[in-house]
C-alpha cells in the first residue's frame, strides 16, 4: 500500500446549470495519508461534497488526477468502480442514510451481500460492527424506531461492515445534539486509533474538527489552508 | 434482494393492498370474460360435420311445411331427419330463461349420438304424448324431478285457453360434447301440432326448422346442395346449412356480444396496466435516495433495476393468483347463471395460464419503466434527493 491514502493533484470540477457553468472545484490539490484523520471545512456549496464524490468514486473530475487506495479512479470502468467502491470505501451520507424498509442489523448487512459470505457470516460480521458501534441493543430496530444519533451510528457501523481502508463521512454529526455528536466523533476518532481506518469526515462544527488530526479548509474551489492538530496525529508521533 | 422487495411493498401495505386488489379485479373479470366467449364459441368449434341444418331460404321465422321431414330423409347420404320447432315458452317468470324444442321423438335420438340419458328413460318419453326431457343443467337449477309436471306459458304458441302447456319430466339428459347444451327441454312435436290442430293453440302450423343427420360416408357439402336442390322448385325453398354455420348464424344474433366482452376485457387490462404503472413509477421516486445508498455501497445498475422489476411482478402475479382464486371459486356459482345463454362455462387451465401470462407482462412492462430510471440515474444525482 502506498504511504498517502489520497493524492488529488489538479483536481476540476464544475456543473452546468441552467446553461451557467459553477466552476466548484477550480484546481485543487490534497494529500492524505494512509491511518490519518481529516476534517473537511468551509461554507455551504462550497464544494465539499462534491470532493468527497470524487474521492469516493460515485464521480468524475472534468481534470486531474485522483489516487486513492492506490488506485487511479480515472482508469477504472464504472463496473470496477462499483466493485472498488465494495472493497475500499465506506461512507456516511450527508442527511439520510439507512433504508427505512429494514431494521438496523439488515441495514448493516447489506453492503455484505456483495461478499461471498454466508448468510450466517454476514451475520455475524453485521453483528459485530453494530456491537463495535455499542447498538447491539437495537439491532432489530427499524431507522424510525431510533434517535438521530444511534442512526448514524447505525451508518457508521455500515461503513465499516465491509472493513474498508476508507471512510468518508459527510457531516455524520450535522443533525445531533452535542452528546449525540461528541459519541459518533469518539468513534470515529476511535476507527481511526485502533483499527486504522484512514477518514475524511465533513463539517461545519469547529468542536467536531478538534477530533481530527488535520483540519482542510475548502473555499472558493481551494483548499485554503491545512491545519495540524498535533495532539491527534497519530502516525507522526 | 427479495426480502428488501418484500420490506419496500410491505412499507407501503394501502398502496400495495389496492394495486393488488385491482390486479385482482381485473384477472377475475377477464377469466370470466374469457370463459364466457371460450363457451359461447364451443358450440360452434365442437359441431357436428354430419348434422345439416334445413331452415326456409327466406327467413328463421318463415315455417316448412311438415311433409318436408320425408323429403328430406329421401335424399341421398340422409340417414334421419327431425323436426326441430323452437317454442319460446317461459317458465313462471321471463328472468327463468331456458330453450325448449318440439322434436320427433323416433329421430331425435338417432341425430344427436350425444344424448346420455342418466334418469328415466327415452322409451318412457317416446311413448308419452305430453312428455318432455331436460337438460340436468334444469334440473339442478330448478330442482325438476322424474315425473314432475313442468309448466310453460306459450308466446309464440299461447293456449286458447289461457293457462299453460304441461309437460311430465320422463327422462333426464346430460350431453357427452359440448356441441349440445345442458339446458334444454325437448318434448314431442306431435303434441304441439295436435293442439294446433285441435285449436287448443294459436300459432302457425309447419316447422321452423328441420336437422337432417347424415350417414357416416356422406359428403356434407355434397349433401347441403343435394337438399338445396331438392326444393329448388318449391313449394318453398330451402337453405341449408352445416351445423358450425347455424350455431355462427346463433352467436351472430347475439350481435357484436363477444367483440364487446373482448374490448371490455382489454379496455380493463389497459385501465390496470396503469394502475401499477403509477404505483410503480411512485415506488421509483421515492426509493431514488436508497438507489443512490445501493449504488454508492458497489451494488450494480441490474441490482436496482431488479428489485423494482421483481417488486412489480410479485405485485402482478401475486393480485393475478388472488383473482384466478376468486374466479375459479365463482365458476359454480356462474356456471349456472349463465346456463341459459353459455353452454360450458369452464375456468380452464388455458385461459387461467393466459390471465398469469397478461399478469406477468404487465408486471414486467411496469417495472421496466421505473427500474430503468433507477439503473440509469446517476449515484450522486440520486443521492442529492432527500427521502
Ligand atoms: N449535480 C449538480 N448539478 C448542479 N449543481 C450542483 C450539483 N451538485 C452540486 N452542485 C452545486 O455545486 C455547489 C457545491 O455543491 P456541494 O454539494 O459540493 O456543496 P457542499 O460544500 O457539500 O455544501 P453543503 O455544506 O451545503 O452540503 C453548490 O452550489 C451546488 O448547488
Ligand atoms: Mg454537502
């Protein structure tokens, strides 16, 4: 595996709208490295989730050139994408994120049915996850039967059901409380310490930040600034 | 996959509920509709090729004169002829309809190789002036026992003297073909001529229509126009017909019946058509935020496609299975509410396979069109939509 998790270089991106074109992401540039904690900030439209598509795969930049896990996205066909996707990625959706049809413990076990697992082993996988995320008490909850925070919760445990190398979280705590949020941001500072997991996680909330071991800066299709937070960076200690 | 189908149509248990219900509707008014033409026609498609039917080349209602019935046996490839009056008479109330025939009783049986007599017996008919045989479909429906006196108010044969014609149950018949009907009353024609004679009856005299049965070596169409030829010169003409011809020339007094009950049946078919249609194109909506999820997560285009498409025909067949259910529960019940106009009204296997085949093509069609959009869209443009 290569040191840096992410390497953008270059990256455009812009939408066409209403015959106006947006230009978001104007030639930016961003390296993550492999196990680090990244917060993403800036205001609104600013382009934060588009980056985070891009870094994810769902989208294209119209320049430049985006590795991640090693691989150059541009050069994979949707197909391998998807399959690439599976195997390295695990995402927090800004807003909604679990099926409403089905309970929490199926929710989790979805991403699993693209694995060659049993029935009983993705399971027991989905088990496991839903326990590291301390939900095992409401594993046959469906979304609507649980608070703002124990869905994310319940996302997260997604997220890591197929212990990807990769989690990208969009705003996972722009809907909680402060004990709701400052529980899901322990937890993802604690996939980051003990299991590894490199994270690129969106927010507004400075607080949330603190959590990070860098913080990004989006504006006006750059990345302003890149701040350390020395007590969190872990693999340079 | 398909406990996420079911979870996605059990989220939606009203909607779903009703699609069904009407897909349902639908199936078991097409299985009746279907059943009814598939009846009506039988007589026609089961004919008999050695029956000829002799009526007066000008019209059904222009009488033969009786002495026709020798003639007739005397042409060649002939084997019996018999006289076949049709009477019109009602049974205690116009609603009770059912078709009765003044016959010869020493040829009826000899034509129509189908008859089964399963109560009484024809001798006992053949030998009582007043005596008739029905249909078991009759005697069901009416509860007609051996020996019971069956009265019938002349219409086109009223009685002098007010009052009905009274018929004794001698026999009791069940067709071995659906060539024939279960629902008739026979009697003997010579009871109806002594009381026009006698003055007992109003009503023309002769024979609307005779049925020459032919030998089993016979050429039909050579026979037709032998009989044709016979009475080229009068006194009366004559047009004979096979017998498939005469039950078309029955069916097409009923005018454009079927072709209506078969546009009936299509107009339903496309009404239900988009019925799921809607359904399914609103499932698609609101499932666009967790088709984005799926997508995102590494499920495939075919996977999201799949689950709309199997959602629409579990849908389809499962109102199709409800309907055929409920049709084929009916069918005792419409069997004999149709007695009087379907010969054999039968939920059969072809036309339930059939009403399964349109359930499952108007599934597939409506889960095409959302499970497409879902396929098609992109994962970032389907996650922007918030549930
Ligand atoms: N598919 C699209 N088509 C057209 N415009 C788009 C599309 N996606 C995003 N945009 C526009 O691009 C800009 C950046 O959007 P993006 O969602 O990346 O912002 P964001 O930083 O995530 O904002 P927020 O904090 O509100 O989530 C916005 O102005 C948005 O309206
Ligand atoms: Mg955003």
């Amino acid at each position: 595996m290569t040191e840096n998790q992410i390497e953008l270089r270059g990256v455009r991106r812009s939408y066409e709208r209403g015959g106006e074109r947006l230009d978001v992401l104007q030639g930016l540039d961003l390296t993550m490295a492999t196990g680090s904690f990244h917060a993403l900030m800036g205001p609104s439209g600013s382009g934060k989730t588009t980056l985070l598509n891009l870094i994810g795969g769902l989208d294209q930049p119209d320049a430049g050139e985006v590795f991640v896990c090693g691989e150059d996205l541009a050069r994979l066909s949707n197909q391998e994408l998807a399959q690439w996707r599976a195997d390295h990625v695990g995402f927090v959706f800004q807003g909604f994120n679990l099926l409403p049809v089905l309970t929490a413990r199926e929710n989790v076990e979805l991403p699993l049915q693209l694995t060659p697992l049993s029935r009983a082993d993705r399971r027991a996988q989905a088990e496991r996850a839903l326990e590291l995320v301390g939900l095992t008490e409401r594993m046959t909850h469906k979304p609507s039967e649980l608070s703002g925070g124990q869905e994310q919760r319940v996302a997260i445990a997604r997220a890591i059901a197929m212990d990807p190398d990769l989690i990208l979280a969009d705003e996972p705590t722009g809907d909680l409380d402060r004990a709701a949020a400052e529980q899901v941001l322990e937890l993802l500072g604690q996939l980051n310490r003990e299991l590894g997991k490199t994270i690129l996680m969106v927010t507004h909330d400075p607080a949330a930040a603190e959590h990070a071991s860098h913080v990004v800066h989006l504006d006006k299709g750059r990345l302003e600034s890149i701040t350390k937070n020395p007590e969190r960076v872990r693999s340079e200690a | 996959m398909l406990r996420l189908v079911l979870r996605n149509l059990l989220a939606h248990k009203t909607r779903s509920a009703l699609t069904m219900c009407s897909m349902a509707f639908a199936v078991c008014l097409m299985c009746i509709l279907q059943a009814s033409l598939i009846g009506l026609e039988s007589a026609v498609t089961n004919a008999a090729v050695n029956r000829l039917w002799i009526q007066s080349a000008v019209s059904l209602f222009v009488p033969l004169p009786m002495s026709y019935e020798a003639k007739i046996e005397s042409v060649a490839g002939v084997e019996h002829a018999c006289k076949f009056q049709w009477f019109g008479g009602i049974y205690q109330d116009e609603s009770n309809f059912f078709a009765q025939f003044g016959i010869d009783p020493d040829s009826f049986q000899d034509c129509y190789p189908e008859l089964e007599i399963v109560e009484g017996s024809y001798e006992a008919f053949a030998q009582n002036r007043r005596g008739c045989i029905i249909g078991e479909g009759l005697a069901e429906k009416y509860g007609f026992a051996l020996g019971d006196t069956v009265p019938i108010i002349g219409t086109i044969f009223p009685r002098t003297g007010g009052g009905a014609w009274e018929f004794v149950v001698e026999a009791i018949y069940r067709p071995r073909t659906t060539a024939m009907d279960r629902v008739t009353m026979y009697f003997d024609f010579a009871y109806l001529e002594e009381a026009l004679r006698a003055g007992d009856s109003r009503g023309a005299q002769g024979v609307g229509v005779f049925l020459a049965k032919l030998d089993d070596d016979a050429d039909p169409t050579e026979a037709m126009g032998a009989i044709d030829g016979f009475f080229e010169n009068g006194p009366q003409r004559v047009q004979t017909t096979t017998e498939a011809e005469f039950g078309r020339q029955f069916l097409s007094m009923l005018g454009n019946v079927p072709a209506m009950l078969a546009a009936v049946g299509g107009a339903v078919l496309f009404a239900i058509f988009f019925a799921v249609l809607n359904t399914m194109l609103a499932a698609g909506r609101e499932r666009m935020r967790a088709v984005g999820i799926l997508k995102a997560m590494g499920f495939r285009n075919g996977f999201v496609f799949s689950t709309l498409l199997v959602e629409s025909l579990v849908l389809c067949t499962a109102g199709a299975a409800i309907g055929l259910g409920i049709s084929i529960g009916l069918e005792g019940g419409l069997q004999s509410a149709f007695a009087g106009m379907i010969q054999s009204f039968e939920i059969s296997s072809q036309v339930a396979l059939g009403s399964l085949v349109i359930a499952i093509v108007i599934g597939t069609v409506a889960g095409i069109a959302p499970g497409r959009s879902a396929a098609r869209v992109s994962t970032i443009q389907a996650l922007r939509t918030q549930a």
